[in-house]
C-alpha cells in the first residue's frame, strides 16, 4: 500500500507502511511463534489475511482548525490538526463521508475545540460502517451547545447520505486524553447499528465495542465456531463478550448447548439481548456483569469456555479460577499475545493446541490471535 500522508511526513501511525504486505504477515507470525516457542506441539493455522487499504469499520477523527476550515485527522505535537481525511485505510462510506463532515461543520458553525487554548466544542468525530453500508455518527462535543445546530442540520444530513442510521452527541466535558466521555445522547430514531458478520446482526449501540476489521473478525469468529463444532459441549461461557459475537456463533456451533454471555458494559449487553430477542434463542443468556466476580462467584462450571479479554488479558485471579475450574477446553481470543503468554503461565494445567495470528491492523506490527487451550 502506498500512502502519500506517510511519504510526506505528515502521518507515521502505519509504521509498516511501504513493507511488503507477505513480509508483515510473515513476522507477524514469527514474533507469535517465538513467543509460544515453550509449546513445540502447538498446531499453528494458516494467518487469517485482510485487505491491506479499505479495511478500517471506524474513523476516530479528531477535529481541528476552524468551523469554516476545519481538519479531520489528528493533532500534531503542538495540538494543531493535520487532515487525514483521504486515509486509504478507510472502508469506502467513510472515506465518502469526509466532504459531508466538513461541510457540516462550516453550515452549523462547529467550533473545534483548541486543545493547547481550551476553547471550543467540536472534538471528536466517530464513525462506524456497517458491512452493508449503514453509518453512525457520533459528535464528541465538550457541553451540550452543539446538539441544537447539530439537530438542525440532520435532514440535510440524511439527504447527503441516505444510508446514514444512527447519529448520537458524546458529552466529554473533561480536558482530558480521552476519545469520548460517558454521557450519549442519541438523536435520531433508530439506535443502533447492526453489524452483519457471517449472515448474523450484531446490534451495535454507540458505546458498544466491535473490531475494526470486519473481515477478520468473520475469520475469529468462524474459528470459534469451528472449534465448538468440534467439541459440541452441554454449556458454553463466553466472558467479555461485548455484543456477543462468540456467544452467538456458539450458539450456532451447538445448539443443544446452554451459552452465557458475561460483560460488564451495559450498552453491550443490551445490544447482544436484542440480537437474542430477533432471533428468538432460548439457549443464549446475558449479562451485564464483571466477567471475573462471575466466575469466582459461580457454583457451576461450563464445558467449554471462551474469553475474549481487553489488552491486559484475563489476570491472575482469573488465571487461578481458570486453572482450578476443570474445565476441559478453553478458547482465548488476544488483542494482546505478550498478556496471553503470561495469562498461560497461570495455568499450567492447560496446554495450547491450536492457534492462529488474525491480521486485525495491516500496515502495523499490531495483529490478533485466537488459541484453542485443553486441559492436561
């Protein structure tokens, strides 16, 4: 992929950018394996590949400059904005949404926010697209002084883009390194986005998480299931399950099986119910908890497990609870391979059988894994 944001200077995010993409992918899988070198009978898959531009389901655009010339990108060391609004990692929708944007700024008078003035209201805008083409939009705003001019303009929002569904204003009033705050208010009818991944919807509300890379979380969650397939246990958990992607092609992988799906975020909860609720599935439970005081907690143990962790992976006390459960197979799905080796050390007694790096983030030295555990 060439980049001419890169070439320039003005952009090094991508530190790969200008390596062959079969070279990344193969150090990739190199720096995977010399990391679980200690497990010589680990089975290693073929790595699951994307596109190498296009790929990016978000934009976390940073707005900067001002309401009549206004950036959307990133802010340089001195807090000023560099436009990156051509990047070639953005899906198609997005990288068409970019003039929109910025014409929506200057007609409603947006005012970024300066960050090394602390003035202003405009500072960050979020966006997802959907596989089939649907888009939200999320406006981070500092107070709620946007949200009648943003409002104003939604027609003329929906006229430029028809296949827009949700819109919603992120309140993060704080100065603060933060992306968004915790305060949403959604302003249009609908609410949520679903996200088709391998014929199913995932219902995603604004705060909800879900990858960056459709196409590999297909990949992720196809191993999943493949691996479930295989097993056909009485019960599954699925701890962190976000929007319940593993919980649901669980569900589909086993149909006799009982699946439970544990995350603490409310907003994704809440999207996996509906899911459930569409499809009519007796089988598959959630629930908004912390998926760690769940399973300490808990008189019984699933068949299989499932943990799809943040970058600090699942912890000791999670590790111990794992180690001492007997629970016959585990499934480990990593953003993070360094906290899934150290995880693996807190459990002695299983073994890892087969894995597979998932390149979530081409054009980086970042990339995901998935690792079927069994007990010994």
């Amino acid at each position: 992929m060439q980049c001419d944001y890169f070439d320039a200077g003005t952009c090094r995010s991508c530190t790969l950018m200008g390596v062959p993409y079969g070279t990344q992918v193969a150090e990739k899988q190199q720096a995977a394996a010399d990391l679980f070198a200690a497990y010589p009978e680990l089975e290693w898959s073929e790595p699951a590949l994307s596109p190498e531009s296009g790929f990016r389901n978000k934009a976390k655009i940073v707005v900067g400059g001002s309401a009549a010339e206004p950036t959307l990108g990133i802010l340089d060391r001195a807090g000023g904005g560099v436009d990156l609004s051509g990047c070639g990692l953005y899906t198609p929708q997005i990288t068409a949404l970019m003039p929109v944007l910025r014409e929506l700024i200057q007609r409603a008078d947006l005012t970024p926010y300066s960050v090394p003035r602390r003035k202003g209201e405009l500072k960050n805008i979020l966006v997802t697209a959907s596989a089939t083409g649907e888009l939200m939009i999320r406006f981070v705003l500092r107070s709620k002084k946007l949200i009648v001019p943003i409002r104003r303009e939604l027609d003329w929002l929906f006229e430029c883009v028809p296949q827009l569904a949700v819109v919603s204003a992120n309140l993060l009033r704080e100065h603060v390194a933060l992306v968004e705050g915790d305060e949403e208010i959604v302003l249009t009818e609908r609410t949520t986005l679903p996200m088709d991944v391998n014929g199913m919807s995932l219902h995603l509300r604004p705060q909800s998480f879900f990858q960056t890379n459709t196409a590999i979380a297909e990949a992720m969650y196809n191993q999943a299931r493949q691996w479930v397939a295989e097993v056909q246990p009485a019960s599954v958990w699925d701890l962190y399950c976000g929007v319940g992607g593993f919980a649901l092609h669980a569900a589909d992988a086993a149909p006799d099986a009982v699946v439970t799906g544990i995350e603490i975020s409310a907003e994704a909860i809440a999207s996996a119910q509906r899911t459930v609720a569409e499809k009519s599935l007796t089988n598959l439970n959630f629930s908004a908890q912390d998926a760690t005081e769940f399973a300490v907690a808990a008189t019984e143990r699933p068949e299989l497990l499932i943990v799809n962790p943040p970058r600090r992976g699942i912890g000791q006390q999670l590790s111990s609870w794992v180690q001492g459960s007997g629970i016959e197979t585990v499934i480990y799905s990593s953003c993070n391979a360094k906290s899934l080796a150290k995880d693996l050390e807190q459990m002695p007694s299983y073994r890892p059988v087969q894995a597979r790096v998932l390149d979530m983030f081409p054009q980086t030295t970042h990339y995901e894994m998935i690792m079927l555990l069994r007990r010994v």
